[in-house]
C-alpha cells in the first residue's frame, strides 16, 4: 500500500543530489564544459551558458537525482570504511570488474536515449575534463561512482542539447538565436 507520509517531495531530492555534487566538488560548470567540448563542433553559436543550462536542466530528473544520491553515499561510506567486507575493498580500490558504478551512471542515462547512451560510453572510455580528475586514484577520497555519475550527467546534457537544436533546425533557427534559460522547460 502506498503511504504519503513516507513521500520525499521533488525539491528536497533535487537540492539534496545538488548539494551531494557540491560537496564532492563538482560544479555545474565542470559538468558544462565536458558538454561543450562534446557539442561545440557540432553547433556553430553554442555557448557554456547553453551548456549550463542543459546541465542544470538534466538535474531536475529524478533517475538522476537518485543515481547521484546512492553513488556519493556509497563513495563517502567507503571513505569512512564502512561498507562490508568486500564491498568496502571493491569501492574504495574502484575494482576494473565490479561495474555496478557504470550500471547506475548507465540506468540514469537511458532518460536521455540512445544518443546519451553512446555519449556515455565515449565519455567512460576518455575521462574527459573533471571525470579524468575524479577517475584517478591518486590522492585522497573515493570517487568511483562520483566520476561515472558526472559522464552520466554530462552525456544527459549533451543529449538533450543535440535534441534542442535539431528542434531550433525545424523551426528554421539555431542555438546561436536562443539564449539560455529562455525558451525550455525540459
């Protein structure tokens, strides 16, 4: 039976996954820029601030909300070691064979189709801009699903960016007549 006590409403889960990047030191920016670098040969006119707002715009999706409230938690966790035995070994060593973090990063990407998918895969493989920052092993924190997640986002956005301008072609326009924040809802 479903029970509304038990509800977490929209605004909570999207400023707590909000706040969790934050926390790890990823700004909507870092995710931005991956996005542009994807997307800036493509479409003459697009800005970071098209970039951002394509970032900022995925955030509001709750499958990627939720995936970015279970990785970073059970990043920090394993930071704090506290996750079982071997759990807590494959997560803080980013095991090559474990692959749950590129299942979750994967099931949040599918909101934004096979584009995203694809995009997704690139970015796994390239670790571009802050995704090759959070990858590396050196130093301190766990970051192994923390750097998943960003590709995830960043090939969400860049998704949703390539299926805004075809539609801006269709009406005769392009991303250089549009400025961000302005004209989407999605």
């Amino acid at each position: 039976m479903y029970n509304k006590k038990l509800q977490v409403s929209s605004e909570v889960v999207a400023k707590a996954a909000r706040d969790a990047l934050e926390r790890r030191g990823v700004t909507l920016k870092d995710i931005a820029e991956i996005v542009y670098e994807m997307q800036f040969a493509y479409n003459e006119g697009l800005s970071l601030d098209h970039c951002i707002e394509s970032v900022d715009k995925v955030l509001y999706k709750r499958e990627i909300q939720h995936a970015i409230l279970v990785g970073i938690e059970l990043d920090e966790l394993a930071e704090k070691k506290l996750l079982s035995a071997p759990l807590q070994q494959l997560v803080e060593s980013d095991e090559g064979l474990f692959g749950v973090d590129e299942t979750i990063a994967l099931g949040a990407v599918f909101t934004y189709g096979s584009i995203a998918v694809t995009t997704f895969g690139h970015l796994d493989k390239q670790k571009i801009g802050i995704i090759q920052q959070l990858d590396t092993k050196a130093g301190e924190g766990v970051h192994t699903f923390l750097d998943d997640l960003v590709g995830s986002i960043a090939a969400s956005a860049a998704s949703r960016l390539a299926h805004r301008i075809r539609d801006l072609e269709e009406q005769g326009k392009s991303i250089k007549d549009i400025e961000p924040y302005g004209t989407t809802t999605d």
